[in-house]
C-alpha cells in the first residue's frame, strides 16, 4: 500500500525554493482524497519545506527518500 501508484507525479529538479512547495499544494490540490502525489525535487530546502507543509496541513507523508541529494516524497491527501 505505501508504494501504491501516485495519481499525479510532479517532477521539479532544478526549481528552488519557494517554487517546490507551491506546486506540491497545488498538486494536493488537485488530488482526491486519499490518492497520493509523488513529487521529486532536488533543492536542498524542500526536505524541510514539503515535509512542514504536509505536518501543517494534515495530509499524510507516506515516503521519503532521499538518493544523492534527489528528494522523493510520496503525500498521501488526508482532507
């Protein structure tokens, strides 16, 4: 369950802070509840950014992986 296929995946390598965080809300946006988005960055920031936003907002951090400084998060929409 927690590697379920993402209903939308958002490919941001190369794109700095803030741009990582407002297209992973508009993203959930999106989304219906309970689908997941995968979004994949590269700017240092987002680990804490996109990780705060998920806490903050109630959604669920399904997965995070982080393979030589890409990021790869998988947020579950709870709401």
């Amino acid at each position: 369950m927690a590697d379920q296929l993402p209903a939308k995946s958002l490919d941001m390598i190369g794109l700095y802070c803030p741009a990582p965080l407002f297209k992973t809300r508009e993203g959930i946006d999106s989304i219906k509840v309970g689908e997941v988005l995968e979004v994949i960055a590269d700017d240092p920031a987002a680990e804490e950014d996109i990780t705060r936003f998920v806490k903050r907002t109630g959604h669920e951090l399904v997965k995070f992986e982080n393979n030589e400084g890409v990021l790869r998060f998988l947020i579950r929409k709870k709401k």
